[in-house]
C-alpha cells in the first residue's frame, strides 16, 4: 500500500522567538501532530513514529541530545527544520526512512508542503497526541531569577530568591524609583464565565508576551497566587495555560513563596487569641491577669507600646503599670468579648464545607467555652484583602491593627491590637510594576470571576486605596461562554460538553454577545474606561462564530474585538491584541468611580445592585438591617462596598445566564473588613468556604516515583 506524507510549516519566518512551532502533518487525513524546539512528541499510527528535530542555527548545535538513538532509529521518517545543508550519515536513520528537509518561508504566511512517497505500511492505530499545559511547562527551561531580576533593572540587594525560578522584591526599589513615571495601567476582566473559566490569565500571560517580544514594549503581568481550593477542586490552577502561562507551573499554583500560608496562620492565631482572652478573663480576677498581661521582669513592670495604645483609646494617659485605678486596670484587662457576637473565623486554604459551621471549646480543659463558629477559605481572610491593598509596610501595619475580630457586651469594637496581634507580612504591589517599566511600558493585572464582581471591586476598592487608575480594560469572552448565555444547555465541570458548544451555533453566539457581553462593556463604560474585547479561541470555534463575536462588540461599543491564539502560539497570538490595547491606551482615559462613598450603605448597595447588576431593587434580612445600622453609628459608613455574589450570573441566581433584568437582589448578611477597609454584603446563599464536587481535581494528581515530578496538574 502506498501512502503519501505531507508536511506544511506555517510562518516559520518567525523562528526562533520561544512561540510554539506549530506542525500540521497529514497522514492518510488521520493524524495531527504539534512539534516543539527542543521537544520530542510522538504518533504512533502508520508510521511508527514521527520524530521532529528543530536546528537552532543561533547556537549551531543540532538537538539530538534530546532523546537516544535507538529512537532515531526507528522512525520512519525524520523531519529536519532548518538545517540548511547538512549531511546526515545513513548510520543515523533506519534504511527505508524518509528524511524531509524544511527551511524557513521567505514571508509570514507562506507554506511549504513536501511530499514523499511511502510503500510500505504498519497497521497501527491512529490517535492524537495532545500535550498538556504542566508537559507544556516542563519542556520549558526558566531564565534564572537573578539573571531576569538583572534585565529589568532591579539591584541584588532588592532581591529574596525563593530557589531559582522565583523570588520576592523589596520595598526599597520604590524609593529608588520614585521619581520615574509610571506606566500604562492594563485590567483584564472578563464576561460572566461557565464553571470552567474562560482562560483571563491565559489572556493575561499572552498579552504580555506580545507586548515584550513583539512589540518591544516593557511589560509586566501583575497574576495574583492561586488558592489550593480551586486547585484541586474544580478549576484548577491559574498559571494561564498552552504556551502563555506562567512557569514552573506546579510551584506556581501549588505554593509559590508561601504568602497564603504565611496568611492562614497569621488569621488562625487571631481566632487562637480571641478563644484563650475569653477563657483567662472567665477563669482569672483583674489582679491575676494584670499580672499576666504586664508580667513583672525583674521587679520592674512595664506596658509594651501596643498596651500603651490600648490604654490610650480607652482615655487613660499613664505609662507607668503602678500608676493605674482598679477601675483602670478593670477596663484594660478585660476586652469581655461577646461570644455570639464574634466575626473572626479560622480559615483553611482548602474546599471543605464540613468546616462551614463547627463547635469548639468541647474539651473539659476549657472550662466549658463552648461556642458555635466556622471556617472560611484561606483567600477570603481578611489579612489576605489587606495584602491586596496595602502600599506600604507602615500601612499594612495600621490597617492590620484595625482589623475588627468581634463587638464587646456593652456594644464596643474589639480589634487586633485590642488583641494585641499585629504582624509583620510582605507586601507585593501594581507600584513596584509600574514603577521598573516607565512611561512607555504596560503592567497587566486580572481581575477575578466577570467583570461585573472582579472589575467593579477593582474599581471603587483598589483603585480608590492606591490612586491608580487604568488605561484600558480587555474584556475576555469566549465562543462558549456566550452560547450559555444565549440559550446554550449547562455546563458542567467534568462533563463533556454539549453539542451545542462544539457545533458552530451562530444564533446562541448572537444571543450571548447580546445580552450578556453588551452588559458587561456597559458596566465598563459606567467607569468611564475604553474596551477592548480578546476572543480566547478554543479549537471548536468556527470562523464565523469569531468574527461575529469581534463584530457585535465593537457595535456595542468596543474599541475593537479581536481572536486571540496566545494558548497555541503564546505572544504572536496576541499580537494583534497587544497593537489594539497600545492604540486604546494612547487615548485619554476619563476614569470616575460608581459611586460616593459618603453615601449611606444601603444605597450604595443599591447603586451597584441596580446599575451594575440590573437588578430592581435590593431586599436586606432583618440581620443584614441591623448590622448596617451598627456599622453606621460606630463610623463605617464610609467605607466601600465589596459585594459577595455567585460569579456564575449578574444575578444573584446562577441558572440565570445572559442579562437577567425584573429581580430583587437579597442581602443576607453584611459584615465588615475594617482594616482592609470595606463593607461586604453576602447576596443570597453565597458561602465564604466553598465545597468539593463529586470528582474534584485532585483524582488526577499524584506524584511518579520514577521522575520525582507532579502529574495532573492544569
């Protein structure tokens, strides 16, 4: 049986720039195959195997060293790409194998097909390989981090290396810096995601790459570290993925320098300390703990600074442990903390709901403190939103201490400090970015879920602590997501997908990017920021499908719409969107935020209820009426407004796709972050500690003994 191989090389005038090198070969119509530099992928089928060796003519040295010869050997065909004339000895090929020769295309776009004729054949079965993400990051060799740190500018002494692949920078490169412009201010936010995720730090990751290597702009990717919880529960990580992700990946998502960590003990020894304060001051006299809480050291007592400030907002003046009333040392020895009325919980960085609602203090060692409390997710602490905001080491220090752990019997806020728990944690910051990549340059950041919940609280929260304000705005939508929107069946993680979502389906296209994409560049525009729309395509797109999604967002008011292939092709796949985000971002921004904040709290719940999520109203419990009455008269009014709503729909309903409109918004709860310096509401039956589903993540995770690395990882 005679077969005919043909291999196509597509704008391989790029090479060798670190994109993918895409690899279409045919094989009886059956078999596709992506090749990679310096990566050995294989399809058994007709041919035994394929082998794709790639010459790097920057360094000369031809990759055999990637895998043996006995490999080489028993190819059927081998394809060299790029070896200009050079010879290969007959021993290194098997006799009968065919050797292709392939050279670059004098112009982007050109392909160059060769054909062999073939007479012999193998009655294989034919499959598709395809690589993953983690196989992906793995055939990759990171920069050093000190070499990287060098390039862009930072000094050794502003440097802590965390191994070789990742480090933390110091404070001290901001006073270096503080006199340098900062740069362009970049979000990337998307629509109203399925339960898979539409891909925004793959969009994130890509969009830089194009920025820095095609069009020669300084640029950073400003990614926030993932939570384990999604890791191993439904998502997965958020490293980005294909050839726009960051890596190492599985140190990326599964620890990074530990920040989280760090966070869960620091927030667990608060709740440590709430729990012992109320069992001392229920076992102990104010004499037996005076002496305790100001302990004598060689005869001499003496009050810590934090005890002075405890003293000094409780009105006393005095330093001196002698000098105090019994009546003073009552007041300072005894916070007498509510238990019912107790707001910090423990958290864990993992999907547990069993931890939702839990009783301690059952042993008899505890003398019967016996309470009801619960768990939160480890990135819903409220020392992980203060890390998020604080621009320096003095006010990370101040918003912690005032954080707010629970009220007193006689109504008073007890706070950290009350506690006497104030720690010291690293601060990483947009200023640090902005700062190394000057005026021209681009920082790029993420903001989480749909642009209505991620980019809102970016909005009237961060950007209104930091004074930053953005450039543009990439609003992230993909073909399958806006067929859910329009109309499409569920999607479920875990599940295959619905025909629906493979077939081309123009009219659940058109009903998506109508409603719910015309939504979400309107709830942009309320901020007075242009848009630019990135279609991440996914391999079942069609073209008409793609440039109909690119058409109704600029009729919607996009500053442009454009596919993006950064997954396949990383940064020359975003480059026609990184053109686009230059052009929007040369442009006066007129940024304004959504509303004042010295207006009362429930109207400015209503504001972003009505105008953001298009609800009717709001509706508040007698719980959440309470408490924003509470909040007010101790003086939180003021403070913004961070709502905590299902990401799965505008509404608070997550079967209701597209645009929902007619609806109450229910306010189940309001609690308050102080330190970090917000008001947040919890909408409907949203939970701070999520749940794992029947077949979570971790099911494909494990560890091969063999090569010492993780497996399962996306």
């Amino acid at each position: 049986m005679g077969l005919n191989l043909m291999l196509g090389l597509c704008d391989v005038s790029c090479w060798p720039h670190g994109d993918s090198i895409l690899i279409l070969q045919h094989l009886t119509g059956a078999v596709l195959l992506m090749g990679r530099c310096s990566k050995t992928f294989f399809c058994r089928g007709s041919f035994r195997s394929l082998i794709f060796h790639y010459f790097n003519y920057y360094f000369n040295f031809f990759f055999f060293n990637i895998f043996p010869f006995s490999q080489v050997m028993q190819a059927d065909a081998v394809v060299l790409l790029d070896v200009g004339n050079m010879y290969v000895p007959p021993t290194w090929i098997r006799p009968g194998a065919a050797i292709i020769y392939s050279k670059p295309a004098l112009e982007k776009g050109i392909a160059l097909y060769i054909v062999f004729p073939i007479n012999f054949h193998y009655p294989y079965s034919l499959y598709v390989f395809s690589v993953s993400d983690l196989e992906i990051s793995r055939a990759q060799i990171p920069k050093p981090v000190d070499q990287l740190a060098e390039e862009i500018g930072l000094l050794p002494e502003e440097l802590e290396a965390y191994g070789r692949s990742k480090a933390k920078v110091r404070l001290s490169v901001l006073e270096r810096l503080q006199s340098q412009p900062n740069g362009k201010y970049i979000l990337v936010a998307g629509i109203t995601p399925t339960p898979l995720g539409e891909g925004k730090s793959t969009v994130t990751v890509g969009l830089v790459q194009a920025l820095s290597a095609h069009l020669k702009l300084n640029s950073f990717a400003c990614l926030r570290q993932p939570s384990q919880g999604p890791t191993f529960g439904v998502k997965g990580g958020a490293a980005g993925g294909g050839y726009a992700q960051v890596i190492p990946m599985e140190e990326f998502n599964l620890h990074l320098t530990g920040d989280i960590h760090a966070i869960t003990a620091a927030n667990n020894l608060v709740a440590a300390a709430i729990d012992a304060r109320m069992l001392h001051e229920a076992t102990q006299s104010d004499k037996a703990l005076f002496n305790r809480l100001v302990p004598s050291v060689n005869g001499v007592r003496k009050f810590s600074p934090i005890q002075i400030s405890r003293l000094q907002r409780l009105g006393i003046r005095k330093t001196d442990p002698a000098s105090l009333t019994p009546e003073e040392i009552n007041a300072f020895v005894r916070l007498d903390l509510d238990p019912s009325k107790i707001t910090w919980q423990r958290v864990v960085d993992t999907n547990d709901r069993f931890l939702r609602k839990i009783t301690v203090g059952q042993a008899s060692s505890e003398k019967g403190q016996i309470r009801e409390t619960g768990f939160d997710i480890a990135v819903a602490s409220e020392i992980m939103a203060i890390l998020a905001l604080a621009d320096s080491l003095e006010d990370m220090k101040n918003r912690l201490a005032r954080m707010v752990v629970g009220t007193s019997c006689s109504g008073q806020p007890i706070t950290a400090e009350d506690l006497v728990c104030i720690f010291f944690l690293n601060s990483s910051h947009m200023f640090l970015a902005l700062k190394l990549v000057g005026q021209d340059g681009f920082v790029v950041t993420e903001a989480g879920f749909g642009a209505d919940i991620g980019m809102e609280k970016f909005f009237n929260i961060k950007c209104r602590a930091s004074g930053l304000r953005p450039s543009v705005v990439v609003l992230v939508a993909t073909v399958r997501a806006l067929k859910m929107h329009g109309g499409g069946p569920n999607v479920s993680a875990g599940a295959p997908l619905p025909r629906e979502y493979t077939d081309e389906n123009l009219s659940l296209v058109a009903g998506g990017c109508c409603s719910n994409l015309k939504k979400q560049i309107q709830i942009a525009h309320l901020f007075g920021v242009p848009v630019v729309v990135a279609v991440n395509v996914f391999k079942t797109d069609t073209q008409a499908e793609i440039d109909l999604v690119c058409q109704i967002a600029k009729d919607c008011g996009a500053s442009d719409a454009l596919p993006c292939n950064h997954w396949a092709q990383g940064g020359r796949g975003s480059s026609e969107l990184a053109q686009a985000v230059k052009e929007a971002a040369s442009k006066p921004s007129d940024f304004q935020f959504l509303y004042n904040t010295e207006m009362p709290i429930v109207e400015k719940i209503r504001t972003i209820a009505q105008r953001v999520y298009g609800a009717d109203d709001i509706e508040l419990s007698p719980e959440a009426k309470s408490k924003t009455d509470y909040y007010h008269q101790q003086g939180y009014g003021s403070l913004p407004i961070c709502m905590a709503k299902t990401h799965l729909s505008l509404s608070h309903m997550p079967d209701k796709k597209g645009a929902p409109t007619g609806f109450v918004l229910p306010i189940r709860d309001v609690r308050a972050s102080i330190g970090a310096g917000f008001i947040y509401p919890l909408v409907g039956t949203m939970s701070t500690m999520p749940g794992l589903p029947t077949r979570p993540c971790f099911y494909d995770i494990d560890l091969d003994p063999v090569t010492e690395e993780i497996t399962g990882l996306f």
